[in-house]
C-alpha cells in the first residue's frame, strides 16, 4: 500500500481547492486525484500540470528526488539558465516549478527512446485524448 501523499493534499488545501477543482484544473477524474493523494504517483505530464496549477515544484507535492523540498531549491546561475533555456529574461523569477519541469523534459530527451518514438507517443495521446473529448457517456 502506497503512503498517503500529505505534501500534495496541504498544497491543494492552501491555494485552496477541492479534490474536484484541481481535477478539472489538471484535466483528470476527481477519483484521480484522490488516487494520487492517496500515494499513487502521477505522471510527469500531470506532475507539471499540478506544480503549475498549486505553483509549487514537484518536492514541495511530493514527488520530488528525495523528501525534502530544500534540496531542490536551484543556484542563481542555474535560475539564469533556466530562463534562457524557456526563453524569458534574466531577471524574471524562475521557480521551483519552472526548473523541476525543465528536469523532467531533460530526462525525457535523456531516456532510451528516440524523439521518433516520443513524437508519436505525444501524437498518439492526443489523439485519444481528443476522441474522449467526443465519445458519449
């Protein structure tokens, strides 16, 4: 049985919202997200919904390397980067979120399947996701 995630379920108590609010935010079922704060893991595309939706990063929900949040927390140099890399200015504030986000596509990009292969799992996923959007109750 996985550990109930308390991290996630004070962020969405604080901004605040409903289970079924951040359901709609992120684009999931509320049965979803009571799955995740019950210690289900989401995945990383919802982890970057849920940081943008709750501004926090993926260790202040709970689903960052290791349990505390402190330790994610980036360098100045590495908040310069990360702008350059998204494409803002050097003095606009980058967050926990921002670079967790960043982190996750560098690991992507790292990962053993070609862009081929990520390209048509991206395409593949929204076209379900637009036929769900179609198909009858």
């Amino acid at each position: 049985m996985p550990k109930r995630n308390a991290r996630l379920k004070s962020q969405r108590e604080r901004v605040p919202l409903t289970q079924a609010e951040l359901a709609e935010r992120v684009g999931v079922a509320e049965t979803t997200v009571r799955r995740w704060e019950a210690g289900l893991r989401p995945q990383p595309a919802h982890v970057r919904r849920l940081c943008t939706v709750l501004d926090a990063s993926p260790a202040q929900l709970g689903y960052g390397p290791g349990d505390d949040p402190a330790a994610t927390e980036p360098a100045p140099d590495d908040r310069r980067q990360a702008m350059r890399a998204i494409g803002g200015p050097a003095g606009t504030r980058v967050t926990g979120a921002h670079l967790e986000s960043l982190e996750l596509d560098r690991q992507v990009e790292a990962s053993d399947l070609g862009p081929a292969t990520l390209k048509q799992l991206e395409l593949t996923v929204e076209r379900f996701g637009l036929e769900y959007l179609h198909a009858p109750p």
